[in-house]
C-alpha cells in the first residue's frame, strides 16, 4: 500500500480520508497547517504542524513519513502572499507568484504541479474514499425543489459559469429570480446566513446552489456539504440545496438526508442539460 | 419647462435630482415608495406616498401632477413578487412577470417600456443634474492605486463582466489577486463592511471597483459612489476604490475627494482598453 500524505484544511473531510486509509489499513501522515487545520482531530494522528509558507518543512516531513500519494483535504484560508513567512523552498515558489493576481483554482494548480515535480503523486479524496462521497443526480429527501427553484438553479447555474472563467465563485443564493449573494471567499456557512437577512416574504423561500467551476481541477479544493450546511440553511429559513452531480462532496449523505427530512427541506443533485 | 416625476429610491441621488429642478425652476412631483424612500427628504416636497405594486396610483398621481418626463432615482430594494400588494393595474404588469427569473435591470427594463407605453418619457439623472455627475476618468484624490491594485482593477472588471451578462453584480472587492466579495443584493455599503472582516494582513489593503454592467440601461440603477461610501472603506481598512469613468454617479465629488484626502485614500476613474 501506498503511504497517503494528508494536506489538511478545515472540515470533515479530512476525517473521511483518514477513516478511508484505516479502513484499508494505508499508512498516513498528516501535514497540520497553522490557523487551518483542526487541532483537536488531528492530535490523535501522525502528523507535524507547519506554517503555509513553509514548503520545504512539507516536503521533508512527506518524505519522512515515506508519503507518496498526496491528497489536498478540505479548505484553505488565503493569507496574502505579503503576509507569508516562508523558508528557503517557500520562498522560491512564492518568488514565482509575484506580480501575478491569481484566482484559488490557478493558485492550487500552480502548487500541486511543484509537488508532482517533486516526486509526490496528487490523488483525489473521492478516489481514497470512494467515488460515493460526491453525491448522485436525483432528489436525497421527501421534499422536492418547486418549479421556480428549478428556474432559480438554471439562473445561479449559468452565473456560476460565467464567474469560473475568473476562477471564483462556487454558490450562489436565489430566490425567485433575485440573487441574494454570490460566494467569495466567506465560505458557504458565512453565505447563508448573511443572505438570510435578505431573504424577502414570498411562496419560494431562498435556495443554496452549489456547482462545480469548470476550470477547477477535481484534486484540490471541491466544493463540499455537510451536515452543518443543512443546519445553515435551516436557520436561514431556506427551501433547500441543490448541487450539481457527481462534481460536490457530501460529507456524511445519510446524516444529511435525515437532517433535511426534520426540517422539510430539500437536497437535489442536478445535472446539467 | 416640462415636468418631471421623479420615483424615488434610497440615497442622495433624489435630492441632487429635486435641486437640479429648482435650479432651473422646473415643476417637479416625487412619487415616494413605501419601505424604499427617505422620509425625512421628502415631507417637504410635492410628492405622493404609494405601495410598489400600485402601479394604478402611480400612473394616475403622474398625470394629476402634469409630469411628462421620468426620472428613478435612487436604489430601489426588490421584494419578491409573491409579497407584491398590487392595485388592478398592478395586478396586470405583474401577471406578464410570473415564472420569470429575472435579473435587477430586465425587471427595470421591463418597468421602463410600460411607463413610456403610457406616454411618459424617461431620463437618465445625469440629464436632469449635468453631466458632472458621472465621475471621469483619472485620480481625485492624492494618493493614487498601486501596480497590484491596477492589476486587480483588471481583475474586478473581467469579473463584473462575467457577471453582468447574468445581468447581477456591480461591485467587488479585491486584495492582491484574491476576491473577498461579489456584490448581490446587499447593497455596497454591507459588502464594504463584511469583507473588511476578510482582508489579510499585506502590503497592499483591498478596494472596490464598481463598474457599469454591459446589458444596462443607464435611465436606472447606475452605479453610485458618496461620502458615505469613503467612510465605509475607511472603516473597513481598504486601500480606496476604483470606478468605471464616466459610468458611475458621484455624489458631491469635492466632499468625496476631501474625505478621502483626510484618510489617504484613493478614489480613481478607470477605462476600458
């Protein structure tokens, strides 16, 4: 079995990745990123604590830990690259990134190609976890998108693809035709809730439209829910959320369905036409 | 002189509106929305106070009053069409509005050929006010953006671009290449405020680039810039902002540039290539 290295962000899903390698009993080593990664799962694990520009302490430590596969789990923070303490190797890749005004998906391609130069292999978490962890097509609960959330989905759809061409944006919130927000660098949670305030009276609450950017690379940074999303939207007085299939993580399927039945919302994968 | 209606939205645009009127002694009537306008303005001016779904009162309180040109003036907050609380007239716009999922300026588009099929005429603010109202192209201020910001002015553009063919967004905020908001309903004041609380630490501190979308009708719900948009990004930490020359209001341009000034601020007119 091939070692996994664990480049671990924020959420759950860096918890589903190492259950995944314990399951079929895979070495792992998880590489802890200051302010991003969760102290408390991961001090039961193998792992070292590093700061984001620190390339070169990864690098060695992978190689310690004998890690030849590489998975990029869960979500970033952005420092500004002012704001970077590098080492030696840090600084070297950051000194190509200078003068650039690169979007999240440029950015994480522009890394996972330094470190496939350095021997390492980068992998999918779905490919670890199985291809069950991006949800299917097809409605996951009792409740079902009305007609006009369906036309709100073509809308927030057709949005999100023209914002992938600048490589940001992967929600978008809706209510009849009007568009509550659009997500930057918030996160999903900070969406929702904010655009709660702005929900209006109406037969159609709000709906979360999650897609997938189409200049996105699959490896790193895949727009995921959770169980939390659902009590997000609960508390946002949402409809319900509708995601593109086969392209978004749902972290914990049945845990979520459940959720969304008590609180009669909906969770629906679309596809595109 | 011809009359003129004026549909008041929020912000100051309706009192540059009410004293270009004075100034040169042209009858005026402002037709006042409940929940929308400023109250305190307009007690003391000929005006009418209406629901935004009386479309009949409207119409009607125009002719009494003899206005025969049309100005909007002002931001107007869209309810959802479900809370509309129409007259008969209302009633009939609205049913030709049902199953659509449109954007902000279809809607006002849409809103526009109605009130001319009615024999009114409508005017762009900067008709009524001069010219000097749209902002033009260069520095107003001492301190001017920096080659990242320029960058990110690209940036900002190529996003609002995107967006604008899906007929949303006419603000965002940038900061060395990363995207800390995209505008949507909540106004430009409350995206300022929120993505203050992202910015990094960094060489260079965010801006706002506003910019006119492509599909737009500039009669309504141009762009707008004040006083209390300095204040907003001096509070939130940001380097200044950016702004499409000659397609963005300006409100009392001297008292903008003077705060700004206080507060080593930028306040620039960019152009398209």
């Amino acid at each position: 079995m091939r070692a996994v290295g664990i480049l671990a962000g924020a959420g759950g899903l860096v918890e589903a990745v190492v259950a995944a390698c314990k399951r079929e009993a895979r070495p792992y080593f998880i590489i802890a990123f200051e302010d991003q990664s969760d102290p408390e799962f991961i001090k039961d694990h193998p792992h070292v604590w590093v700061g984001l520009g620190q390339v070169g302490k990864v690098i060695t430590s992978l190689r310690q830990a004998g890690a030849q596969d590489l998975v990029l789990a869960g979500a970033f923070k952005r420092p500004s690259f002012s704001s970077l303490k590098t080492d030696f190797m840090g600084a070297r890749w950051l000194a190509q990134l200078i003068g650039k005004s690169m979007g999240d998906d440029a950015l994480l391609r522009f890394i996972m190609a330094k470190l496939e130069g350095e021997g390492f292999k980068i992998v999918a978490a779905e490919d670890l976890v199985g291809a069950t962890l991006l949800g299917g097509a097809g409605l996951l609960t009792k409740k079902a998108p009305s007609k006009e959330h369906l036309l709100d989905i073509k809308r927030g759809l057709a949005i999100l693809d023209a914002l992938s061409e600048s490589d940001v944006g992967q929600a978008v919130v809706i209510q009849e035709g009007l568009v509550l927000g659009i997500e930057a660098v918030e996160g999903t949670q900070a969406l929702v809730t904010r655009t709660g305030e702005y929900k209006r009276a109406g037969r159609h609450a709000p709906l979360l439209i999650k897609a997938f950017k189409r200049a996105q690379d699959g490896r790193a940074d895949r727009p995921t829910l959770g169980a939390q999303t659902i009590e997000a939207l609960e508390a946002a007085g949402f409809a319900g959320v509708a995601f593109e299939a086969g392209e978004v993580i749902l972290l914990d399927q049945d845990a979520m369905a459940q959720a969304a039945n008590n609180k009669d919302l909906f969770i629906y994968g679309f596809t595109r036409d």
